[in-house]
C-alpha cells in the first residue's frame, strides 16, 4: 500500500496573527524537528528556577499543536501571584510561606495582599476594612431572589447564580478604572460574597436572614449572619473567628487549579468580573476540587455507618474498576504533604484536644490517612492528603452544615481568583484563550434524508 503525501494543514499557512514572543529572554532553547524541518523553541525559566519550553509558535510555525489531555504539562499563563513547590510541599503567596501567612495575618490582609501586591499597612488595612463594611449589603430587590429558590437548593447552586446576578445591580469595572473603583468593585465582592453565603445557608433552614454589622471583623460578621438567630444569643468565639480567617487563608489562592483556569477562560473572552467569579464557583464545586471537602464527610460518615473496615476502603480505593476514590487524597501538583492539609491537621488536633472534634469521623480519618501512607501502592503514586482531607472535620466542629464547606472554600479563593482575572487583564500578551484539539471523528460524510436513514 502506498502511504499518501501527506497534506499540508490549513493551519500551516501562516496565521493572520503572529503568536506574541516570550515575555523573557530565553535561557536556553530546545530543538524540535518534524518532517525534516527544525524549531528551535525558547526555554524560559521562571523566579523559583522552574523552566518551561514557549510552544505558541507551534502552529504558526510547524502546522502542529502540542497535544495534552488535561493540561497535564502546559502552563497557560506567566503569572506573579502564587508559586506551588509541589515536590517539596511549599507553596508562596506572592511570595510569602502559607505558614506564615496562616500563623501570623488575617484573611482581609491575605486578601489585600493578592489583590493588591503586597501586604497591606495599618491604613491600608484600615481603608480596605472601611470599604468591606460600606459593601457588605445586598440590594434589597436581590434579597428577593433567595425566596425563589427550591427548599435544600445546593447553597452552591445559589451561590453561582447571585455572583451573575450581581452583574446586574452593579456596574463592571474597565480596565482604564483607577484604583480606588477597583478597591471598590473587588470589596463589594468580597464582602457581598459572604453576605450570599450566609443568606443561602438561612434560607435553606427557613430562618430569617441576619444583616452584617460595622462592628464586627469580616470572619466574625460570617460567623455571626450564619449562626445568630432573632431566638438565640449568639457569640463568635475568639477561637473559631482565628480559626476561620486560617482555613480561608489556605483556600486564598493556589495558582492555575481548574476554577482559576475557569475565571481565566472566560475572562479571556472580556465577559465582566462577576460574570468570571461565578463560572469559577461552578468549576470549584465539582468533587475532584472544592467539592471534596463536603464528599470527605459524607465518604467518612458512609464508612461509619455501614462499617466499612478501613483496609476494605483501602482496597476499593486501589481497584481500577471500582468507581470509589479516597476523598481528600492525591493532588495534581503536591507529590508530597500538601502544606495546607499540614495546617488544617493541626487544627483538627487542636480541637480533638479541646473535646470539640469527638467521635468516629475523625478517628476513621487518622486511621485512613496512617493506612494509605503506609500502603505502598498510595506510596508509589505519591498520594497523600490534601488541604480537604481534614477541613470539613474543622467547619462539622465550628457549626457548618456539610453542604456549606465547599462555599467557604469559594469565599476563601475569591481574592485569588480576582488576582488572577486582573494580571490577566494588565499582561499585554494575553488573547482570547482558545484551546485546539486533536479530531477523531469521521471524515466527511454523505448527507442521507430522513426517509432513507436506518
Ligand atoms: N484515590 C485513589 N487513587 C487515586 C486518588 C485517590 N484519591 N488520586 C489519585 N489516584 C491514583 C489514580 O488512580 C492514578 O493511578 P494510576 O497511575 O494507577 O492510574 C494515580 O493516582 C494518579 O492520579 P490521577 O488521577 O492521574 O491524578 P490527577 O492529577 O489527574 O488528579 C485529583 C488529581 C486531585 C483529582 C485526584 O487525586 C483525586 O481524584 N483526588 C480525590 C479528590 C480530591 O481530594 N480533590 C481535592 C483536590 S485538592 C483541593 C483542590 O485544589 O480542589
């Protein structure tokens, strides 16, 4: 049989648009040769010394795309924000250790920090609490909306659904906006976001909504609108508003994961903040993501209640034709301890210790998580746990119903991902991120009439 010539590809004739060059200068090149022909393609290497091989001129170039499912080895963007050390468990907000960052700030100034570039000072602080207070209400026509909803609508659902809706009480901001209407339009959200979380929740139990207060800090003004009914006295504790601002601190950015990407895809297409935010809190909300942390519980309370012996999970967690994955495990990036899930261990056993955490949900989570890291086949994939293996015990701890962990996760990566939506907006190299594909469908195909179709 004769191999026919191959055809050139459409997409080999020049593009109308040459892809952009690399920000950098490049360290290094790597060849690449096709069809007798050579590409000598730029290496860029990046602060942390992670280096990258530049494609974009690929297609242009060569008439070929890079071909990878899932994204697995691409970097989509260059970004300044956050840096994962996913071999040896660190990860950096704008370059500060999330140890420290969890020990020693609040979550309003981690907030600052990524939406604004650097930790802010007193008056900063103070400015950027004055403005979280100013927009911490809703429009009252938007309080309507909540009643419209189905009783035990997913808090998710209604979370996605208001952050669109915003869109359209509230102006968008352009990118030529000075930086007091961004402080604004980024506060309102981050303060409004908490007000939708908390509304959603007293929806749900039929209770009456509790407006925010100036007199309260932005975690022990969440805490508050959840728990406080006109019926019962309520006080946030000194422990659990320390503890909420550490768990939204770890959730407050971790670079390019699937929602991220979501805001970045769709902000790509010059669709509005709010409009970006809510495919974000969609994407997150899928259980191989933010999602986990409300499917770890409900996996420990199956364990629990139909008495599943840990090796039994183990087990089924291993077979490739069951369905069943260890929650909480595993992570595309950390091949070791995720440092988030360190910290919220920690928690977790600072409040075993104090009787708050009692019961078999958190003994079958240290007996699971010593028999997988034990196991040699999680050993040999480097499955470890993640930042939502022990998070949902903490929020069961503080009150939280299991349907609202993964809205705190979203509250926590709202300034993360405005992070994200603003550095792609400002980086001059940024176009409409359209990804390619690899076809495998059927060739062209006679048109039969619906008379003549078997
Ligand atoms: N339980 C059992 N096996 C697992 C698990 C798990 N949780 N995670 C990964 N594996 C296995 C997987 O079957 C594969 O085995 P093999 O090489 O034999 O085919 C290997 O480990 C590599 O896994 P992968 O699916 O290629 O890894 P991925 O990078 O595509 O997926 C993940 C990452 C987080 C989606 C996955 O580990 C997982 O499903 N974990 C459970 C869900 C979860 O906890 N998600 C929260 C992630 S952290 C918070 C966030 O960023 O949202």
């Amino acid at each position: 049989m004769t191999k026919k010539p191959a055809r050139k590809p459409a997409s080999a004739k020049p593009a109308r648009k040459a892809a952009k060059a690399p920000a950098e200068a490049a360290t290094e090149t790597a060849r690449l040769e096709l069809d007798g022909r050579r590409l000598d393609l730029p290496v860029l290497t990046g602060t942390q010394g992670e280096r990258v091989i530049h494609v974009g001129n690929l297609r242009r170039e060569l008439g070929v795309s890079a071909y990878d499912p899932a994204l697995a080895s691409t970097a989509v963007c260059r970004s300044g924000i956050t840096y994962v050390d996913g071999a040896n468990g660190r990860l950096l907000l704008r370059g500060y250790p999330i140890e420290d960052l969890a020990q020693h700030a609040t979550f309003v100034e981690v907030a600052y920090l990524l939406v604004h570039g650097d930790l802010p000072t007193l008056e900063q602080r103070s400015r950027f609490s004055d403005l979280l207070n100013q927009h911490s209400m809703l429009h009252e026509n938007m309080r309507n909306f909540f009643g419209n909803y189905p009783e035990g609508a997913h808090p998710m659902a209604v979370l996605s659904a208001m952050v669109v809706s915003l869109s359209s009480f509230y102006p968008e901001i352009k990118l030529d906006t000075d930086r007091e209407e961004i402080d604004i339009t980024v506060t309102r959200l981050l303060s409004k976001l908490r007000t939708i979380a908390a509304f959603s929740y007293k929806k749900s139990i039929g209770e009456p909504f509790i407006d925010p207060s100036h007199r309260y800090s932005y975690c022990e003004n969440f805490l508050n609108m959840m728990f406080q009914s006109p019926v019962s006295r309520y006080a946030a504790s000194a422990e659990d508003v320390a503890i909420l601002n550490k768990l939204l601190i770890l959730h407050a950015d971790h670079e390019q994961n699937a929602s991220t990407t979501a805001v970045r895809m769709v902000g790509s297409t010059g669709a509005n903040l709010y409009a970006c935010i809510s495919a974000g809190v969609c994407a997150l909300w899928g259980p191989l993501h933010g999602g986990a942390n409300q499917a770890v519980i409900e996996m420990l309370e199956r364990i629990v209640r139909e008495k599943i012996p840990v090796p039994e999970v183990l087990r089924r967690a291993k077979d490739k034709t069951d369905g069943f994955r260890l929650m909480g495990f595993g992570h595309r990036i950390y091949k070791t301890y995720d440092p988030r899930a360190r910290i919220a261990k920690a928690i977790c056993s600072q409040l075993v210790r104090k009787g708050r955490i009692t019961g078999p949900l958190g003994e079958i989570a240290l007996e699971l998580e010593e028999a997988a890291l034990a196991d040699p086949w999680f050993q040999e994939r480097h499955l470890y746990p993640n930042v939502d293996f022990y998070t949902g015990l903490i929020y069961r701890a503080l009150g939280f119903p299991k349907e609202m962990f993964t809205v705190l996760f979203a509250l926590g990566r709202l300034p993360g991902w405005i992070a994200h939506w603003q550095e792609m907006r400002a980086d001059p190299s940024q176009r409409i991120m359209r990804p390619g594909q690899y076809y495998v469908g059927p060739s062209r195909l006679p048109y039969v009439p619906i008379a003549k179709r078997r």
